[in-house]
C-alpha cells in the first residue's frame, strides 16, 4: 500500500517475492553491491550527522581497524562529560567533524572536545528541561541542538557562543496534550518537546518532536540554518479539508499523535525528505478514532525545500499496539533481478523490513494486505500489509525456552492479536522488534544489521487509553541482533544477546570488515561484519546503547561511543556520561564492570518486612506508603493490587495470602515461571498459606486480574 492507496480503502495486493539468487562472493554475501551514491556520501575522514551519511547507513569507509588488527585496538582516551553524574541515562549519539567530535548530554548540555585528545574544548548549556535530543547537526559552521523547552539554538562550532535561537512548537496543538513522560521515553509538554537528532542539508535544517503518548498533534520542521527562520512545517494529522483527513473520525485528528521523534533521511538528488511518523493517539484505545489513521505509523516522502507530501507508506493500519515503527529510514543502492534499484528502508517494531521504491513508495518485494484478527470496540482494521521476504526478528510465540514465554494467566498472542478492557500479552512487543536501534548498511557485505529484543508488551484500556500493564511485571527480557539481505528481504543469520538491543543500540560497520556493537552491559564490541563472531570487546563503564562513530585524524582511525545507558528497557542498566574513543595502540584501561541490568521487569516498589504485617499479603489491595498498610477499597486494574508488592522474609517463613471479606472478586497467587506456589481460587474472606523453604526471588500474580504482580524475597 504506497501513496494515494494507503488511505481508508486499503486494495489488497499479491506478494512478489525477488527471485534472484544470491550472488556468488568468496564469503556467500550479498554481492555485488552497486556503488552508493556519492551525494548521499561523507567525506570519509568525518562523521558529519547521526547515521554517518544522509542515508543513515552507519557505514564508515575508513579500513585502518580491520579484522587483522582488531586485537590491537584499545582505550585511546575517556572523558567523563558530567563530571561522573549517574543520575541520567545518555541517548546522543557522537557528531565528528575535522577532528573535533560534537555531542549533547541529557543535563542539555553541548560539548566540542577534541577528537585526539578528548579534552573539552567547549561547554555550552541549551537549558534545564530534558527532551530526548539523539544528536546535534553540524554545517555553515555551526552546531544545531534543541532544548527541552522547545528553542532551536545555533552555536557557533568555533566556541559554543549562540548564533541564533528559534522557539519552536508554539503553533498550537489542535488539542489538549496534558503531559507526562511514557514508557518509551516520551516526554510530553502542554505541545509535545523537539527530540530526534538535528540534519543538516544545503542550507536547511529539519528537526522533530514527540508528545504522542499524551495527545500532541505531530509535525515535523524545516528551518534556514543561517537564521534560524521556519521554512516549512509539515502537520503529520491532517486537518479539515486536507488530504489524509476523512481517515480521522470526527475531531480525533486534533489530538492524533503521530510524531516524528527520529531524524529523517535526506536524498539530494531528488530533493527528498524521508521521515517516520509514530502511533496515534489515544495509543491503545482506537474506539475514537475510526479510520486508518493518516499519517500515523507512517514513512513520508517529502519535497525537502518546501514540504509537500510526494507519497507515503503506512506500515500499520489505525495501530493500537503502539507499532509505529519509527526509525531512521535507510537509503540505498540495491541490485535486484539484474537492475539497480533506489530503495529506501523501513520498519522496527513489528520486526519485518518495508524495502519500497524511493520514487513511488512501491514494495520492491511486494506488499501484501492479510486479514487479521478483529476487536469490535477497538474498530480494528481489516489488513494489515506484510512485506515480502521474512521478519527478521523471531516470530515463535510463545517459547518456553526464551524470553517471550508470556507471564501466566494473561490473554496472548502474535503481532496483530487485538484487546480490549483485560489486559492481554503481545509479541513482539512495543519495546521489542528493533524499536529505535541504529541500524547499519555495510557497502563491503552487502547486508543491513539491525539488533532486536524480545521482549511482550501487555495492553489495556482500563485507564482511557493508556497503557495499563506496557511491559508485564515479571517477565524476562532478552535480544539478539541479525544479518539481512536486503535484495530478497531475507534473514542471513542471527545471534542471541542476553539483553535487548531495541532501544537506541546502534551498530556501525565498516570498510576494514567490522562491525561494531555496544550493549547494555557496558560491553562494546568488534564483530566480523560477515558470521557475526565476536572478535574484541572492550568495559565502557556504563550501557553502550547509543551508535558507535569512526573518524580520522592525521591518518589514524578512531572509533568513539558515548557511553550512558538510556534507562531502557531495563531501569536499571548502569548509566553514566562516559565518552569513549579508541585507536590501535591505545593504552586507556577499560572501566570496570557495572552491575549488570536485571534480566527481569523487576518491582521496583520499596519491600516491606514481612513481620511487619504478620506475614501476610492482602489481595485485591494495594499498598499506602503513608500508612504503611494495605488500601481499603478493592483494585482490580492496578499492578500493584496486591499489598505489599514487595515482601522480604527469612528463610523458613510462612506467609499468608488474604482475599479480605470486604472484597468483591475472587482473588488468588500463583507463583510463576519458579513454580513455588499456588492459591487456588480464594473467594472472599479466604486465604492460604506456604512456607519457604529456600531462598530466592518468588514473582506471583494474581490469576483473575494477572496484571496484579507481586514478589516475595526469602533470604
């Protein structure tokens, strides 16, 4: 579905899958690879933008770390940007222009530091208010960033002073957008925040926001990047009399969400903007909403000097599984059935590449519309597309041997399983497929890595719309990442990951036939670009979830990394403001090794000692934290109605489950994936009693209301 097809009638269409074989290479790779355009190019000693090239390839051209030498590379320097804050996690990728690499922290704040030395050449504040800012811009001699109050700044990239400042968002919403920040990081304001990473091309800046998770109306900017003037602005909920609007039921179009908190892709040759637009709003609850929901969950093609929509493509119909693919589109070059073909791709969440024609928007390996499963409230769509070729995350669900096992007792299902008011497990989840990872086209190999994680997600509407349970309590999280050939949208290999590497872990290939990858864990590692062995690692101190970045200086090669940890999707992943960069030779000790993130969605709640409240745990409650005892009412929507959600007890402990008597509902505890215990059905004023003999974490929840999850420690 591409263009003016992709609007409430959806015309189905025949899969056409590329039947040439692969090419014969010495390494079985996906050869020949045509050469790339050089105006989608950077000069190979630079890494001008986030994505390396205006086609986000992450590919750096530079052969001087190889697979040869690779044993030789170590810690060339270290800076500690923030002085060792671990307060905040770290989401900006590193900017590297004639030696001096350019990144933005979280505490907003701008560094130049000197590529060979990592001294701090300057520090520039942009503000106190967080937004999820990835990467700053350079070009005309100046750095582009955003604050969290919604300003657009130019610094000057001699020495930091501002050039000019642009308030931005300050149009009006078209509805209310009440604020907060949503389990994916998007923080909203009265209109959304800029996040996305800064580009920068002949002249002109573009810049996106989020704030759909509370009902801001998306768009996205083009400004003059001498003076910082709007160019254009492009509204991705179009209103009345637009094209896209009778997608929209109503007025729902005010508040559609639909935002663009990625950087686009940028084809100069025919004056391109390609740009990926989030879920509507509200994001699980589409009984408001009828229609497929233009242009949410959407890849724009736009004229880059003016704005105008040449043609889109929805990747999912009037979405309620917060499925909005948003991702930095790749642009490339492929050889398909003997012919050089324009690409440009697509998809992350629901863990398929879209491989469409640049020019129309068309599948290149066909796009065919599949019925899937209905939910009347919801007022589902009756297709969904699905690409040709094969995801390339795993589609088992669910597998008892990984991560996706389901937490017992919910609803569950596949991509595409619909829900209503009971909370229901879905895989891939929002937080799994590949989500925002940086992705990586090697021109050497021929292949496009992406790393995913596997990890459900859990949806209900019980409050209006928001999400109710996004990432089950208990549940095990888990990734891995894959080589795919792009010119049969098939899987090369895969390799297992003990963490996720969905949300921001980018992977940069390169000419010396490497492949660099960071991890949760603090871990960056060198992989061989064509099997995926591990062939050095090296401690960063903090999770190395942002994207590698090469550079050179002098004829020596650099790889550098901001090493921070972004809080996802694990709270507990080490976090930090370690920026890293290494050469042959160096001698920088790595940091030492963090503690590791929680394999498991952990409560986070404060324990309670059990003798405390004589060992019992109230069902159907929650806890007061004022006074210290369970609440009086009984709660049948929350994750934490079970009172206290956290209890610690000596080994030997018996423990009490009560269903009080004032209840309503039938209550139990079930002790899953340890299997230490089980209630029963326990109707009101009934209860039941275990010992424990062992010590351990003990997850439970609660089989007629499962969202309702507790853990016991026995130490």
């Amino acid at each position: 579905m591409t263009g003016a097809a992709a609007t409430a009638a959806v015309a189905t269409t025949s899969v056409a899958l590329a039947t040439d074989a692969r090419a014969a290479s010495a390494d079985g790779l996906a050869l020949p690879v045509p050469q790339q355009p050089v105006s989608l190019a950077a000069p190979r000693q630079n890494w001008p933008k986030v994505g390396g090239d205006l086609g986000n390839k992450n590919y750096s051209t530079l052969t001087g770390i190889d697979r040869r030498n690779i044993t030789e590379l170590g810690g060339a320097w270290h800076t500690n940007l923030e002085g060792g804050d671990t307060s905040q996690g770290q989401q900006s990728t590193v900017v590297a222009q004639n030696g001096v690499l350019y990144v933005q922290t979280t505490q907003q704040n701008v560094f130049a530091v000197n590529g060979r030395t990592g001294s701090v050449l300057w520090k520039t504040g942009v503000g106190t208010s967080r937004t999820n800012m990835r990467g700053v811009a350079v070009g005309g001699g100046l750095v582009f960033s955003a604050s969290g109050a919604n300003i657009l700044y130019a610094l000057d990239q001699a020495t930091g002073k501002v050039a000019w400042q642009t308030q931005l968002m300050n149009e009006g919403t078209g509805g209310g957008d009440t604020g907060g920040c949503g389990p994916d990081g998007e923080c909203g304001g009265t209109v959304g925040t800029l996040a996305g990473a800064v580009v920068y091309w002949d002249g002109l800046i573009y810049v996106g926001m989020q704030g759909s998770t509370a009902g801001a109306r998306g768009r996205s900017y083009a400004l003059d990047a001498k003076t910082g003037k709007v160019v254009w602005t492009f509204w991705s909920c179009p209103g009345t009399g637009e094209y896209g609007n009778d997608t929209w039921a109503g007025d729902s179009w005010q508040t559609g969400g639909a935002v663009c908190w990625l950087h686009p892709a940028v084809d100069p040759d025919t004056s391109t903007v390609y740009w990926a637009f989030g879920n509507p709003y509200p994001r699980t609850d589409g009984s408001s909403r009828e229609g497929t929901n233009l242009f949410a969950n959407c890849l724009l093609a736009l004229d880059a000097k003016t704005g105008k929509r040449k043609w889109h493509f929805q990747s999912v119909h009037h979405d309620i599984w917060d499925y909005d693919n948003v991702m930095s589109p790749l642009l490339l070059d492929l050889r398909i059935k003997n012919k050089t073909r324009k690409t440009v791709v697509y998809g992350s969440k629901v863990g398929m590449f879209y491989i469409l024609d640049r020019h129309t928007g068309e599948g290149i390996h066909g796009i065919e519309e599949r019925p899937v499963p209905q939910q009347a409230e919801q007022l589902t769509w009756p297709t969904q597309p699905y690409p040709g070729g094969e995801p390339f995350v795993p589609a088992s669900f669910p597998t008892p041997e990984n991560t996706t096992r389901p937490v017992p007792f919910y609803p569950n299902g596949g991509r595409f399983t619909p829900f209503w008011d009971r909370a229901t497990i879905v895989y891939p989840g929002a937080g799994g497929g590949a989500d925002w990872g940086a992705y990586s086209f090697s021109e050497s190999t021929g292949y496009i890595y992406a790393g995913y994680g596997l990890i459900n997600s859990s949806y209900s509407n019980t409050h209006g719309g928001r999400v109710n349970t996004a990432r089950p309590l208990g549940q095990y999280n888990s990734g891995g990442f894959a080589a795919i050939d792009p010119r049969t949208n098939t899987v090369v290999w895969r390799r297992d990951h003990p963490t996720a590497l969905s949300h921001g872990t980018g992977f940069l290939s390169t000419a010396g036939r490497l492949l660099f990858r960071g991890s949760l864990d603090g871990v960056l590692s060198a992989l061989d670009d064509a099997t995926g062995e591990e062939l050095w690692t090296f401690q960063c101190g903090a999770g190395a979830n942002t994207c590698p970045v090469s550079y050179e200086i002098d004829g020596e090669q650099y790889i550098a990394i901001l090493a921070g940890g972004n809080g996802l999707p694990y709270p507990d992943i080490p976090k930090g403001d370690h920026l890293w960069a290494f050469k042959r030779g160096g001698k920088v000790a790595p940091a030492p090794t963090p503690k590791p993130p929680n394999p498991r969605n952990d409560i986070t709640t404060t324990p309670v000692a059990g003798a405390s409240v004589s060992n019992t745990i109230t069902l159907g409650r929650t806890w007061s934290s004022t006074t210290k005892a369970p609440s009086t009412t009984e709660n049948l929507v929350s994750t934490g109605a079970v009172a206290p959600q956290s209890l610690t007890v000596p080994i030997g402990t018996t423990v009490t489950f009560l269903n009080p008597s004032a209840n309503a509902q039938a209550h139990g505890a079930v002790s899953f994936f340890e299997n230490e215990f089980d209630s029963g059905q326990l109707m009101p004023g009934e209860s039941f009693t275990h010992t424990f003999a062992k010590a351990g974490e003990y997850f439970f929840n609660d089989p007629e209301y499962p969202q309702a999850t507790g853990k016991i420690v026995v130490g």
